[in-house]
C-alpha cells in the first residue's frame, strides 16, 4: 500500500519543480525540489539508523512504548515479592500521564510532518522576481526550514522514548535498593 504522505510529499515536489519551471528556473537551483523527498525518507525513518526508524514506526502506528515500564515492574515483583499497590497505583498514574504525551508528540509529528514540505514551495514562490543570490538564500533557508521541522520532531520522538526508558531504570534500580 502507498504511504499517504509519500504521496503528499510527491505532490510538493511535483508543485515546486512545476512552479520552477513555470518562472523558467534553469539553474541548479531548479533540481532543489528533489530534497522534499529525500527529507520525506528521513522523517518517515526509512534513511535513519535502525534503532530510530522503528521509534518512528511506533509513533507513526499509535502503539505507544509503556512496555519497558511493565517489565520493570514485573522483575520488581517477582524478586521482592512485596506488595507493591502503592508503587504500582504510581506507576500507572505515571503510564497515562506519559501516555497522554505521547499522544500529543504523535500529533505534532503528524503536523510537522505535513507542514515541512510546505516552505520549500512557498519560498520557491517567493523567489519569483529576485536576484540569484538573493534566490539561493530564500530557497535554502526554505528547505533548511523543512529539515529543521523534521529533525525537531524526529528528537521529540527519540526524547519521548528516551524518557520512557528512564523511568523503566529507576523501577529496576528499586530491586537492588
């Protein structure tokens, strides 16, 4: 099945290289629109390294990560055998609250993810009636803007799973306490 944003992407690439070639874009610069999908390949994790490209996947198909933080607990009660009511009262309020986050980081990877081929076509709009250097600029501030949007999102995913990950080792260092 074809990735509704694959398509997406390749439609604003398809609008700038169209847009370049209606103002009669014949520099090096006119070429600039091929980055949209290459950064597309970078924000769905398929140019990432393994590690980040499957906590891309887990944002993009809403399962969200709370599994390191059951283990941890799992291990805890099985060699304390205490009861952990309390801790696990704790442990859940903290499951939802980080379940809720994780939610809104989705959301705003979606966003961002549909709003960062957006300022590589406006600036190519905008270059219309400018300078070559003044057009080099535009251009590559709105393609550096793309990326920047996608980097972002990408570090909110790998802090999002980073966080999950810390709370996962403070559960297991209660074992050794």
């Amino acid at each position: 099945m074809i990735d509704k944003y694959f398509v997406y992407y390749l439609a604003m690439m398809v609008l700038a290289f169209s847009t370049n070639a209606r103002f009669k874009e014949n520099s090096i610069l006119s070429l600039l629109p091929i980055a949209i999908v290459v950064i597309y390949f970078v924000g769905s994790g398929k140019l990432l390294p393994e590690k980040l490209r499957k906590r891309v996947l887990v944002f993009r198909e809403r399962s969200y990560p709370l599994k390191d933080i059951d283990d941890a607990v799992s291990r805890l009660e099985k060699d304390k055998k205490l009861d952990l009511i309390e801790l696990k009262k704790n442990i859940n309020n903290i499951k939802k609250k980080l379940l809720n986050i994780a939610k809104v980081q989705r959301k705003l990877f979606v966003f961002s993810f549909i709003l960062a081929p957006i300022f590589p076509v406006l600036t190519t709009f905008g270059s219309r009636n400018l300078s070559l250097m003044e057009k080099t600029m535009l251009l590559f501030s709105g393609y550096g803007g793309m990326l920047a949007v996608v980097l972002v999102s990408l570090a909110g995913i790998n802090a999002f799973f980073k966080q999950v990950k810390r709370i996962a080792d403070k559960i297991d260092s209660l074992e050794k306490d």
